[in-house]
C-alpha cells in the first residue's frame, strides 16, 4: 500500500476558501475532537471492546479525510478492520501509528493556521 | 436556476465535519440546524421541521438509520429526502443506509460542487413530490364533492325520473346503469283511459349530461300522460324540449308504447332505438323497426309524431330494446346485433316468453364480459284490463272547495281536427272541480268516447267493423289519416255544464258534430231496450261503456248530437235520503 500524504493541499486549500474567518475554528476544532477520539480509542482498547475501537475508529476517519488528513485517515481505516475483526494485538500496535501521524499532523495544521 | 433556501437539518457526532458541513450550505444560502447525533436530530425534526436531512451513518444514541426512520414516519405523506454522510466505502454498507430508507449517500471529504448538485436534485423532486401531493388531495376533494353532487342530483333525479308504474305486473325490464346516472331512461304512466304510456330513451353519452336531458324528459312525459296527452303529444312536446336545450351533437334515440287494453290496440314510435318486437299469438314476431329520427334533432315543423297502430289482445306481448342489448360482446370481441337478437327469438320454444329468450341469450353470448354501454330491455304483456289506476292526488283539498257552478263551450273547427287533441283541455277543465279531480279516469273514457266517435264516425264516417280484421285494422288507420287531411268545413262543439248538488254534482256534456248522423229514433243502439251491438254511429263497447259510466245518454237532433249526464257524490254524503238515485247507475230517467 502505498503511503498517502500526510497533508491533502488541495482539500485543505478548499476548507479554507469555504470556511474564510473560520478555518481557524475549525482546526482547532478537529484536533481537539480528534485527542478526544484517541483518548476513546485507548480506553476501549483497555477495556478490551472491540466494537467500541472500529465505531470510534470509523469516525476518527472520518473527520481525518474531510479535514485532508489521508495518511492518518488510513491508519485510522486500518484500526477500524482490525477492531471489527476483534484483532486487538493489531489494534493496539496501530495507536502507536495514529499517535504519531497525529504529532506530525497536528504540527503541519499549526504551521498552516497561523500562516 | 435560482437557488433555493432549504431549511436542512444535519446531524454528525464529528465536530469538525459539523462545521464544515454547516460552513458549506450557509455558503449556498440554505439555513442549517445541526445534531450531534441521531436522537437530537429527530428530536429537532419533531420541534421545527426540515426539508431535507443530512445525517450521518454511525453515530453514538441513535444511528443514522434509525434516525432516517424515525424521521420518514414523522414527515407522514411529505417527502423528507435524507441523504447519509458517510465514509463507508463498503459496497454493502452503502446499499444498507438507501434500504433504511435514505434517498442518497454522500461521501467524504464533502465535494461542494456534488453537494450543491444532489440538493438541487432532491428539491426540485421535493417540489414535485408536493405539487402532486398537493394536485392529489385537491382531486380527492373535488372527487368527494362530485360524488356528494351527484347523490343529491340522484336524489332529485329519481324523484323527478320516477318509474312510474313499471311495478305493474305484465311489465319486466332490465336495466344496467354504467355510472350514477345511466343514459338510459325507462318510464311508464297510465293514462286516464285505464291505457298505458310507456317512453323508452338512450342518450348520446351517460352521466350528469344524459342526467339533465333526462329531467325535463321526465317531467314532459309524467306531466302530459297523467292529463290524458296522446304519444304523439308527448312526442312532440319532448322533441320540441331536446332540441331547444340540448348542444349539436347530443340527442335522444327512444320509442313510445301506447297501450289501449280496452281496444286491444298498441301505438309505437321508434326513433333511432333497435327494432322492437311485437309477439301475437298464432303469428311470427313482427318487428317494430325505427322509422324516425331521434329526439331533438328534428326542428317542430319536420318532426313527425304519428304512432303506428297495431291490433293486440290479451296474451300478446311487446319487447323494446336500447343500444346496449345490441353492443353486448363475446369475449372475441363480435357483437351480439339485431342478428343475436333475431337468432334467438327464431329459436324461441312454445311457451317462453320473448324477454327471458333475449335475455339468456345475451347473458350466455357475452359470458361475464363487461357491457359496453348503458343497456334497458323491457317487456309488456297485454292484459284484460289494466289494474293500473292513476295514483289519486295527495292531500286532496275539501271536495266542496273549486268552482261547482260553471258551462263552457268549445269548438275544434277545420284543419285543427287534424292537428289538435282537445282532450286534456277538457279534461283540465273539469279537473278543477275537486270532486270530479277523484275521478279523471271516468271522466277522460267519457270525454274521449264522445269526441272520438264525433271524429272518426260523425265526420270522418268510418265504419268501426274495419277494426274487426287484421288488413281492416291498418286501413281504418290509413284512411283516417287520409280523410283527416281533407276535413275543411266540418267541426265539433263541446258544451260542459256543471252544477253543485246536495249529494254532489253533476256534469252534463253535449257533443255536437257537423256530420251527418243517423236515425237515432229508430235505430236499436240508441234506444234503451235495445240490444247491443255494432251500430252506425257506436260500436257496442263504446256504447256500453256510456251507459255504464254515465246516467242518461241521449241522441239529439239528426243524431249527430250526443247529451251524457254524469253524477258524482261526496264520499261522506248520506245515503239516498233526497230521493236522488245513485249515479253511476245507469238509470234512465233526466
């Protein structure tokens, strides 16, 4: 598979066309819901349910493709199979990736808001 | 194309992809209520409404799909379209949200251009959705108050349209109506005679038009049968009526029976219906085929009302028809036609009457299959004596009240002999007197008989034993037709005198002709010894039912002058204590 960017530019340069003033709102909105998310993703991976971990894992990826987060929408992807599948050794080495997209994504959205 | 401002509700448990979302329909003018999940968003629907909805499939308390239910069944008959977010991108997945009742998906990352596309989409089928809603209820509406309409004009209809005296025994029919109203019309009268009037119609179309032909049809043939008017007059009044108030292209195909169970005689008149049927016995079925125009076609001066008469006793019967019989279809599609018709009245056995052998067999020709058009067939036996009364007038006033004390005089002179049936004048005058109203029907037979015998043996001198034999029959009718044509110098004058008495009144009618009457002094007929039989001037029948109706008959003059006395009594009035005798009687003394 090969590896998508972490940045969509072209999604991103239309959300801020469409969002104008509110593009700021909006980063930090998603990335406020997204630590949220991935506090979620951790507690159901503590508490062993694997559903939780796919539900909470196809939302994440959802708001990461809208806000033109691919690569880490994909990791998200792959945690959202792997809890449907009840893999949770796999879902656990997979939130050691999104952590780490989610560093590197959030540190590009910060460089392009205050830009 | 203008764009329009929906009301939209969205719902989506990702922050972010609610603003966005919420960001990007204000930027195309719509106004946007958004839920966190999916039972806010049904609780805002119920509160404030959307016209569209935009829910996300997987959402924490309510899914979109419950959601999308919820919401279907709350909008009722409307059409909420509800579009799934989503970033499924299982084939599946995708088929499940439309089979929970969604109307579309739409994916994410959110395309501007395909979101402002699929809105513009399901608003112009929300529109459409509406407008037929909206065309539909107004048709439901207008449906039931047609409906409405037309039971009360049934109402009024059937009260106007009545069937008379189709209830009476030697009369069957069958009629088939196609809607509320049916096109064809069936309606039968005595007449004051103890006779029969019956008036079979079809009119162009069916429903509400043919409806209102049919009223004044009702009313005209009601009205004049009732006040003793011959077929012909009805005929003519009717055709008059139609062809003033009915549009170019609408007409009455229909036929007139007069039925004279005394004479033993029918009239007919067929106008644009199939052939009727008359069945004597010992003789084939002679056919009654249309030898007119339809009514309301034809303006009053070409329209020609003369019925032809044909003899008929006890035992024998008329069948008449309309369209419908004839239109009747095998399921292959042949009509059944005056020849199915003719085909199985030449099957008929001994003993089966013509209206079950017509009937059976356009039953057994068109097998269940629909009837085309609207279908009557109706039979009449002839009978000894009718049975049928006019129905005596309701809430009829005091007997006393009316005018008591009155003479008029009336003369019918020349051509007008030819033209005009002075009867139901006579008739109406008399009809004033309430105690004579009780009794039209005597009334009519003495009225008739006088001015009858006036005509057709004082002036137009025809011998009455020509009715006796089938080919007399149909020339005494020829050459009274003849004779009648020429008549110029000749008349008749009627005198009416009526005078209250302690018991009742009396009525005293002379008829006067200018023919050449006869010896009256010396002939048997008119003196009261003498025996019953055909004279010149009265055949037997005719004469005795004067004598029986009446007090005194007597001949005046050179014969051509006839005086009846007629006595009625109250009903309440006391027996013969005044030494008058009771009329009615056939006493002799004046």
């Amino acid at each position: 598979m090969t590896e998508k960017p972490h940045l969509d530019e072209e999604a991103l340069a239309e959300l801020q066309d469409v969002m104008e003033d509110e593009f700021e709102v909006l980063i930090q909105t998603y990335l406020t819901d997204s630590r949220d998310r991935i506090a979620s993703l951790k507690e159901a991976l503590a508490a062993g349910d694997a559903d939780a971990v796919a539900r909470t894992a196809h939302s994440f990826k959802g708001s990461c493709i809208n806000i033109g987060a691919p690569r880490l929408g994909d990791l998200c992807q792959a945690a959202e199979q792997a809890g449907k599948v009840a893999d949770l050794a796999r879902a656990q080495a997979l939130m050691a990736d999104i952590e780490a997209e989610f560093a590197v994504v959030t540190g590009l959205l910060e460089g392009l808001s205050v830009r | 194309m203008t764009p329009s401002c929906l009301r939209i509700l969205i719902a989506d448990d990702s922050d972010s992809d609610r603003l966005i979302l919420k960001t990007l329909l204000c930027r195309l003018g719509h106004r946007v209520q958004a839920a966190r999940d999916g039972a806010e968003a049904v609780e805002l629907f119920r509160r404030e409404g959307a016209d569209l909805v935009l829910l996300d499939a997987l959402m924490p308390r309510m899914d979109g799909m419950e959601a999308a239910r919820e919401i279907k069944s709350l909008a009722g008959d409307r059409l909420v379209p509800v579009i799934f977010l989503t970033s499924l991108s299982d084939a599946e997945d995708l088929a499940r949200c439309l089979a929970s009742g969604g109307d579309d998906f739409l994916t994410k990352p959110y395309n501007r251009i395909i979101l402002d596309a699929k809105l513009k989409a399901f608003d112009r089928m929300r529109r459409m959705h509406e407008a037929l809603a909206e065309q539909h209820a107004l048709a439901r509406e207008r449906n039931r108050q047609l409906l409405d309409e037309q039971t009360t004009a049934r109402r009024v209809f059937d009260n106007v349209a009545h069937t008379g005296c189709l209830d009476a025994a030697n009369i069957r029919y069958h009629a088939s109506p196609l809607s509320i109203f049916n096109g064809d019309v069936l309606f039968a009268s005595p007449r004051p005679d103890g006779g029969l009037l019956v008036f079979l119609g079809d009119f162009t179309g069916h429903g509400l038009p043919a409806a209102m032909g049919a009223m004044p049809v009702a009313e005209i043939f009601y009205g004049m049968a009732a006040k003793g008017f011959s077929g012909a007059d009805v005929l003519r009044e009717i055709n008059q009526k139609l062809k003033r108030i009915l549009p170019i292209g609408m007409f009455c195909c229909g036929a007139m029976l007069e039925v004279d169970f005394k004479a033993g005689q029918i009239g007919i008149w067929n106008g644009g219906l199939p052939e009727g049927w008359l069945f004597r016995a010992g003789a084939s079925p002679r056919p009654l085929p249309s030898r007119h125009l339809p009514l309301g076609i034809l303006p009053p001066e070409q329209f020609r009302a003369d019925l032809t008469a044909y003899p008929a006793s006890t035992g024998d019967t008329v069948l008449l028809m309309t369209d419908g019989v004839l239109e009747c279809q095998a399921s292959d599609g042949t009509l059944f036609g005056e020849a199915g018709v003719r085909r199985c009245l030449r099957r008929r056995q001994q003993g089966e009457h013509p209206f079950d052998v017509v009937f059976q067999a356009m039953a057994d020709f068109s097998h269940r299959a629909r009837e085309a058009d609207d279908l009557t067939l109706f039979s009449l036996d002839m009978i000894d004596r009718t049975g049928l009364a006019l129905r005596p007038e309701p809430g009829e006033s005091s007997a006393l009240s009316g005018p008591s004390e009155w003479r008029c005089e009336y003369e019918v002179r020349g051509s007008t002999l030819a033209e005009f049936n002075p009867l139901p004048l006579l008739l109406h005058i008399c009809m004033e007197v309430p105690g004579l109203r009780a009794r039209s029907g005597e009334v009519y037979l003495l009225l008739s008989e006088l001015y009858n015998n006036a005509l057709e043996h004082g002036i137009l001198r025809l011998p009455s034993d020509w009715k006796r034999s089938p080919d007399g029959f149909g020339q005494y009718y020829r050459e009274r037709q003849r004779r009648l044509a020429e008549v110029s110098d000749h008349g008749i004058v009627f005198r009416l005198h009526h005078a209250r008495k302690p018991w009742g009144g009396r009525l005293r009618v002379t008829c006067e002709d200018t023919g050449d009457g006869f010896d009256h002094a010396n002939h048997p007929v008119a003196r009261d010894s003498g025996p019953v039989g055909d004279g010149p001037r009265y055949a037997g029948r005719g004469l005795m039912l004067l004598k029986r109706l009446a007090r005194t008959v007597t001949f005046h003059g050179r014969g051509n002058c006839v005086e009846i006395v007629y006595d009625w009594r109250l009903p309440s009035a006391p027996s013969i204590t005044d030494g008058c005798p009771p009329p009615a009687a056939g006493g002799r003394d004046d």
